[in-house]
C-alpha cells in the first residue's frame, strides 16, 4: 500500500495541509512512506503509542538518511 499513488497522494495532501499552519522552519519538507505497520508495543512504538525515537533512527538509518541526501 505505501507504494500506491493514491496513497502518496493523499499522504502529500495532508503534508500540505498541515504545512500550510506552520511557518516555513517548522514545515516538513521531505517525507517516505514506510510499508509496515508499526504495532503498539513494537520496536518502534511504545504501549501508550509514544514513539521509541533510538530504534526507529537505528532501524531506519538508511532512509532517513536517503531523505537527507535528495537533492
């Protein structure tokens, strides 16, 4: 599913959104839409839905860092 234009689309339409109440500094610029699912409880995702930052930048090093590297 995160390979579906439809859903980038969609995707890309709520970044606008969102970005069109932020100021310029605090917009995201770059996005990736990853195809899996991140269970609570999971590597990525505590219980209460907080997000586990230290293995999420290890497990997804590579596209965070191709997300850098665009130009």
């Amino acid at each position: 599913m995160a390979a579906e234009p439809a859903v980038i689309e969609e995707v890309e339409a709520g970044v606008a959104r969102a970005n069109s109440h932020l100021s310029r500094v605090e917009q995201i610029k770059r996005f990736t839409v990853l195809p899996c699912d991140w269970p609570p409880a999971g590597d990525e995702l505590t219980p209460t839905m907080k997000l586990k930052r230290r293995p999420i930048i290890e497990k997804y090093a590579s596209q965070i860092e191709a997300l850098y590297s665009r130009t």
